[in-house]
C-alpha cells in the first residue's frame, strides 16, 4: 500500500505511476492561441502532468523540457457595481425615456412606457449620486501577483511549440530545480 494522499476527482495524483514521486504540484492556466484552460499539475522526478479533470491529461517527460523562463505581471480584479456604470445607465434611462416621448408613436401606452424610463433613470441616478462614495467603498479591488511560465521543449518533444502556462505561485525557480536534478 502506497503512503501517497488520495487523488482527488480533478487532480493529477491517479496519474502517478508506483516509481514516481511527486515534487511540485499547483494550479494554472495553458495559455494558447485558440483556447486556453485551466489544470492541476504535478511534476515528479521523470515527468510534467497535466490534469483538467474527468480523464484529461497530458504528460511531458522532463529530460524533453530544455528551458523554464519566468515572468511577473499583476492582476487586477474588481467585485461589485461602480457607481459610474449606475450614473451611466440611468441617463441612458432618461435619454431613452425623452427619446421614446418625442420621437416614437404617440399615444398613452408610450407616454406610460416613456415615463417609466425617466422615473427608473431618476431613481438610478439618485441613488447612484446620494451613495456614490458608499458605492465605491463597496467595491472589492484586489491585485495580485500572476506568473507566466514557458517551457521550452527539445523539437523530438511532442509539444513542439513553447507551453506557456499562467499560475499565482511562483513555481519557476522549483521547476528548474527538478529538470536539472533529472538530467
């Protein structure tokens, strides 16, 4: 019986063979041209995996990987409405409203119709004014630190092309570690 943790449903650990140890493993994106995806990864003393769950993965033999370069960026992600978009809306609100009034058919369905787009841009733009600096406080702004890691692999490799691969842990200096141990 092996004292290696349980795989889970979207790791890479049911891809370990029995002479295999496990060194390294985090998350990230492949970054592509077409498509990108998400995956675990595992590398070992012989190999790179790659896992996107339910079956899907690739495998890269680490003797095949001649470099890993690293790059750092920051990521910038935003939660919650700003209160410029519901300053925006609402006069989009009553200038379609004034636009409906004036220029489309007469009537008391579209003088109701109109009306309703002001009185709901007013309301907006009240309330997007009266809270504007509650509004922006409740907005969550986080920046964090991403990494762009590329392989490059020897052209015998079955990836001929870099694999570039985006992630928030700093795996570079590991990676190479465990390439040139292996070769």
């Amino acid at each position: 019986m092996s004292s290696r943790p349980e795989p889970t449903k979207n790791s890479g650990r049911n891809f370990i063979a029995e002479n295999e140890s496990p060194q390294l493993e985090w998350n990230g994106t492949v970054k592509k041209e077409e498509n990108s995806y998400s995956a675990d990864f595992i590398a070992t003393n012989s190999r790179l995996i790659f896992s996107r769950g339910e079956g899907h993965f690739k495998d890269l033999g680490l003797e095949s990987i001649e470099s890993v370069e690293t790059g750092v960026g920051t990521r910038t992600e935003r939660e919650g409405i700003s209160p410029n978009v519901i300053i925006a809306a609402s006069v989009i609100s009553i200038l379609g409203g004034l636009g409906w009034l004036a220029f489309l058919y007469p009537g008391v369905f579209s003088a109701i119709l109109g009306s309703i787009f002001i009185a709901l841009g007013l309301q907006g733009l009240r309330h997007g004014i009266g809270n504007y600096d509650e509004l922006k406080e409740n907005m969550d702004i986080s920046e964090y630190r991403i990494y762009n890691v590329i392989l490059r692999t020897s052209p015998q490799s079955k990836f001929s092309e870099p694999l570039h691969i985006e992630t928030r842990k700093n795996i570079g200096p590991d990676l190479s570690r465990i390439i040139q141990e292996k070769s």
